[in-house]
C-alpha cells in the first residue's frame, strides 16, 4: 500500500488530482499515436471554439465553471500551438473574443473522430467499475456548490473544539474562578465599578440567592470561563459576567457558555434574557449576535462602561 492509499480521505483532492494526471498522460500517448499535436488539457477551451465560435473568456470559464485565470491560460498555450487566436469585441473592446484559426479548424475533423473512439472507451471504463465515476464526481461536486469546503471545515472544527469544553454548574471551590477570569478581562478594558466588585466577591448573594445560575467552563482540566445568568422577574433574565481567558479563546469555549446559558434560561420559563456590553468588546457583541441577541434601546445602567443593551426572546 502507498502512502496515497494509507492518507485516505485526508488526500482526496490530491488522489483526485493523481487520477486526472493518469488520465491526461494516457491520453496524451493517444493523440501522439495518431500523429495529432494536441494535448488532452486544451480539449476545454478548444472543444467549445469548436461548437460555436467566437466565445469569450468569461463565457468559456462559465461554461466549463472554470476560473478566468485557468482559461487565459489554457488560450494562451492554444494561442502559442497556432490552434487559436484572440480578437477584439466589436461591441467591448476590452473583452477578449476566441475563435479557431484557419489551422484549428484543419485540425478538427481528425479529432471529432477520435473524441468519438475516446467517450467510447471512457463509457466502458466508467460502466466496468462497481461505482460510477462520472455520478460521483457530480454528487461531490453538487455537495460542494451547495456548502463550500471552508465553510464545512469551519463549522466541524467548531463543533469538535466545543465538544472538548465541559461547562459545570456553580460550586464554591470555583467562586475564585469567577472572580479572577471577570477581573482579568474588565481591568484589560475598564475600571472595576462597585457594582462589579460586589458581585464578583458573593456570587451567591447577587446571583444564586436571588434565583439566578452561575456557570463554568472546563478545559484541559482548568477552569477558563464562566458566565452568569441573573434572575430579573419570572420571565427576564440577564446574561451577565461572561468571561474567557484570553489564552484559550478561539475556542469556541464562549459561544458554548452562551449557548448552554440560554438553554438554562428555557428550562425555567424565561421569554427573554438581556444583556449590557460596550461598543469596544467587539468579539463578545459579535458573538451575542451569532447566537441570536439584538440591539435594543439603551436605559439606565448600573454598569458605568455599558453603552450597549441586547436581548433575545426565547
């Protein structure tokens, strides 16, 4: 077994890319056999110049899904073979317009000829094997159009960084934890204003007591982020004290809090959970959207360095 089979999935595009090599050697050995100066890669470009002529650039790459620069450059080498030439648009004088050269189309006869023997011999290559080819590549393909590939990456890599967050309920033994992680981000930005101290030394007294939930995030075994939610009436809550160390945030360690917050907050019967922030912590109004959160009007705050009120209706 080489390595290309022991990579597996991890190397699809270049075992892709290995086959396609295979296939346009071996049909370069074809046309060379037949005495035709053609390489398999022009087929693209020369194949619809063929149909209809002239075609510009854009609309070649848009038939083939191709992009602009793997065109040009396919045109050039037709170009440089004497196969192809480029003139101006009579309508834009920009774009460029191709069509076959005198050449070319000498040309053609002998390979419509062998492209006819060549989709032969690919339909009985494709219909030999147990899984078609051609409906593979298509299926890959739709599955790609309709999420693209960073995308797709973005939302597993997310989704298994959250799976190694585990958030706890409140215990004592974390009340420095809150404090600390609450401290370390409101002094990197602001003053600590009485009403923040006072809560962050008796969570139990300002939070809990008074009906709310305080929570924490666990990673690698160390405490990194907590969050509160504050008990207004029977069916508001606020989302308060949301904090993440800074060495592990990128981690989707916040999001996860939030998330599980609000779950919380369903759990008991809230309809709508608020929160205050200022217009420099961008990352966390960010997130708060994400989740769900929007502006709402600002009123009186407790909180000196609040400018921003959000809230979500569950």
């Amino acid at each position: 077994m080489n390595l290309m089979d022991q990579l597996g999935p991890l190397a699809v595009g270049s075992r892709l890319k290995r086959l396609s090599d295979t296939f346009m050697r071996q049909a370069s050995a074809v046309y060379r056999a037949f005495d035709l100066d053609f390489e398999p890669k022009w087929f693209t470009v020369f194949y619809p110049l063929a149909e209809r002529s002239p075609l510009s650039i854009t609309e070649i790459a848009e038939q083939l899904g191709f992009s602009h620069p793997a065109i040009i450059q396919l045109a050039n080498e037709l170009e440089q073979k004497g196969l192809v030439r480029s003139e101006k648009s009579g309508g834009d004088s920009r774009k460029r317009m191709l069509v076959l050269t005198d050449q070319g189309k000498a040309m053609l006869p002998d390979l419509q000829r062998l492209w006819q023997t060549i989709r032969e011999v690919n339909t009985q290559l494709i219909q030999s094997q147990r899984h078609n080819l051609i409906f593979a590549v298509e299926e890959m393909e739709a599955v790609l159009t309709q999420k693209d590939y960073l995308t797709r990456f973005t939302e597993y890599h997310e989704a298994r960084q959250a799976e190694e967050v585990e958030i706890l309920e409140y215990d004592p033994r974390y009340r420095d934890d809150f404090k600390r992680l609450n401290l370390e981000w409101i002094g990197q930005y602001f003053n600590v204003d009485p009403p923040d101290r006072a809560l962050l030394e008796n969570p139990e007294g300002y939070v809990l007591e008074g009906g709310g939930y305080v929570f924490f995030a666990r990673y690698g075994g160390e405490i990194v982020g907590t969050c509160a939610l504050l008990k207004q009436s029977s069916v508001v809550y606020e989302l308060t004290k949301m904090a993440v160390t800074p060495k592990v945030q990128g981690r989707q360690i916040g999001k996860k809090l939030c998330t599980h917050t609000l779950e919380k907050a369903r759990q008991v019967g809230a309809k709508r959970v608020c929160l205050q922030a200022n217009t420099r912590l961008t990352a966390a109004i960010e997130l708060y959207r994400k989740v769900g959160f929007y502006k709402v009007e600002m009123a009186g705050s407790p909180y000196q360095q609040a400018d921003v009120r959000m809230q979500i209706d569950l």
